[in-house]
C-alpha cells in the first residue's frame, strides 16, 4: 500500500485479494479509459495456460479499437496473447441475439423466438425496455462466467468493459428486481443465480478513475451505491497519472512564494538568459503546477479512504495503441492486479 497522500505509484506490492474470482467488472467515469483498463486487465490476467473473456455490452466496438482487430460479433474470438501465453478472447454482447438464445435455452416453444421476432416483440425488448436490454447482457455474462466443457470452467476469468459509473448499480441490479417480479420458475431461478453469484465472492468491480477532484468525487459515490447494493469492490485504478515533476518540499517552497521572479531571473541570467519577463511567466506556471499537485494530492487522499487496493497506470504519451494496452497489461501484473 501506498503511503497515504503520497503522490507515487504503488508499484510492486502484491495486493490483490481475488484469487477466486472469476468475473470482473470494470466501470468509471465516462472517459476515464474503462475500455483500456478492461481491455489490459484481461491480458494482464492471462497467464500461461489461462483464457480470459473479455466482453463489450454498449454496442460501440470500443474494444475492437483498443486491440486494433476487426469488429467483434457475438461470436467469441480470439484477440491477444497474454504474457504467460494466456489467450484473450473477446465478444460484443448483441441484446438482440442474446434474447433468442435466451428463448431457446429457457422456452419450450423451439420457434418462440422467431415468432416474437415477426411480431416485432424482439425489437420491444432490446431497444425500447432498457431494464431489459440489462437483463439479456447481465445474463450472458452470467453464461459465460458459468460456461462449462467436460468439468473445467471454459473460461478462468471473464472481464466485461461496463456501463459507466452513473449506471453500473443499476445494470448489476438488474435481475434483483426481475426476481422480484417473477416470483417463481425458470425466470425467477436465473434471475435470483445472477445476483447471487453478482454479489460472491467470484466477482469484483473494478473502478477506473483520473487524479482531479470531479472523477475522484463520482468515484467514491460509485463505491458507496455500489456497496450498498454488496457488490464486492475490486481495486481503484488511477488512469493517465503523470510522476510529478516537483517534490512535495518545492511544492510548498513556490506556494509559500518562497521561490521569486527575481531570483529566478538570477538564474536565467546565469545560463545567459536575461529576461524579466521570461522569469514572471515561468514562476506563474511553478505556480499552476504547484496547484495541479497539490489538488491530485487532495484526490488522492479522497480515493486512499476508500480503502481498496490502488493501481497506478501512466498517460501514455501519444495515446494507447495495442503495443500501450500491453505496456498498462504488464503494469496491472507488477502492481499484483493479476
Ligand atoms: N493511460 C492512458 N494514456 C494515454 N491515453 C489513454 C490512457 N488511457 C486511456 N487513454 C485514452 O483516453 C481515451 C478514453 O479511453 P477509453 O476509451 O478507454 O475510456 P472509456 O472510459 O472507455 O470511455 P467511454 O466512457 O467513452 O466508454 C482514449 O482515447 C484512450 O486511448
Ligand atoms: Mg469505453
């Protein structure tokens, strides 16, 4: 664990208390890099021998993007290699598709789904009741977390790049509340299966978020929702950090306008530079700066009484391609995320 308010990776530490998990969900702000962070935790996650699904449920083909590889369906393929040798595989969860398996699985009418297709019910379903669009996507989680061949999970980790954090209590809770509704038989079983296994210890949610004040704020109020609802709390993951470029003693040394333009015009001059003006402007940018740390420092703060295991993973410069998910993969894997 980090020191508290300290503003430096954690690296090294192996921290992370999911062994047993099979199942999980990464969320954050809007932006935050969820579909990244899902993305390199599925790789970071498979070791030699291990296969990991990784699945999309907003019908963006995000992951598609940041694995740079043709859109995905809702046919499971694979996508990367884990430094282990592990196999990533990934899908998009198509509600629509995952209503007629769905009929097929659980209705002893074989065409059902056809007919309710013609009668336009399967369009009803999957994009005018949104409750239900959660229902179909949570419960193909659910399969896939489930799946069996012979007596081995096909799967040993499912990682699913989730609904932001305005939504994600809702999108987990969805089958609680069909439980509640269907108060017995098949519906009633799945439904009351999901949250059980929602609310085991085989799922963690993950939470993405920025070091700024907004993002840290939005993160702690998922937590709490979160942890009313008991879905289990995995780790923080502090995206797009930047090391500092001041020690916390030259922070308060420019706040306490211990550092100024004139002497910082001594220096210039030294170096041959002679220039009033040059020296104001870089003391009033120490200044911006000294801030920016001093609110990331407060964020940070905020985040390490949460209480949870934190992962720091750096801005890569020039954006995240393929070879960048990697980079944030073997990160996660030294920081013990994986
Ligand atoms: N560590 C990083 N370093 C540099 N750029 C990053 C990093 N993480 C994410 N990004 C970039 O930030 C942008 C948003 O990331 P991403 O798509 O993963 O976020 P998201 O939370 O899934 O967004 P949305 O809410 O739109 O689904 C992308 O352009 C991504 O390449
Ligand atoms: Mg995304």
């Amino acid at each position: 664990m980090t020191r508290r308010g300290e503003n430096r990776p954690a690296g090294g530490v192996a921290k992370a208390p999911w062994a047993g998990v099979r199942l999980h969900v990464v969320t954050g702000k809007g932006g935050a890099g969820k579909t990244t962070v899902a993305s390199a935790l599925a790789i970071a996650l498979a070791g030699s021998g291990r296969r990991v699904l990784l699945v999309e449920v907003e019908e963006r083909q995000g992951l598609a993007q940041v694995l740079d590889v043709a859109p995905l369906s809702y046919e499971e393929q694979p996508v990367a290699t884990g430094p282990g040798g592990g196999k990533v595989l990934a899908m998009a969860v198509d509600p629509h598709e995952a209503l007629m398996e769905y009929l097929a699985l659980y209705t002893k009418i074989r065409r059902a789904g056809k007919t309710l297709e013609r009668i336009g019910a399967v369009d009803f379903a999957t994009t005018v009741a949104p409750g239900l669009r959660d229902v179909l996507l949570t419960g193909k989680i659910f399969e896939a977390v489930r799946r069996r061949a012979k007596n081995d999970f096909v799967y040993d980790a499912v990682v699913v790049d989730a609904p932001p954090t305005g939504r994600i209590t809702r999108f987990l809770g969805v089958s609680t509340d069909v439980a509640g509704l269907a108060k017995v038989g098949p519906i009633h079983r799945q439904a009351e299966a999901i949250t059980t296994l929602f609310r085991s210890r085989r799922t963690v949610v993950h939470l993405v978020t920025l070091l700024e004040e907004m993002p840290a704020q939005e993160t702690i109020e998922a937590v709490d929702a979160l942890w009313r609802a008991k879905f289990p709390i995995g780790g923080i993951v502090i995206n797009a950090g930047r090391a500092p470029m001041l020690r916390h003693k030259e922070v308060v040394a420019v706040r306490e306008g211990a550092i100024d333009s004139e002497s910082i015009g001594k220096e210039l001059s030294s170096v041959g530079l002679d220039n009033e003006v040059t020296a104001q402007l870089l003391l009033d940018e120490g200044n911006d700066y000294a801030q920016r740390l001093v609110l990331e420092r407060r964020a940070r703060r905020m985040l390490h009484r949460l209480d949870r295991p934190i992962f720091d993973l750096p801005l890569i410069e020039g954006g995240v391609d393929v070879a960048g998910v990697h980079e944030l993969a073997a990160e996660l894997r030294a920081q013990g995320a994986a």
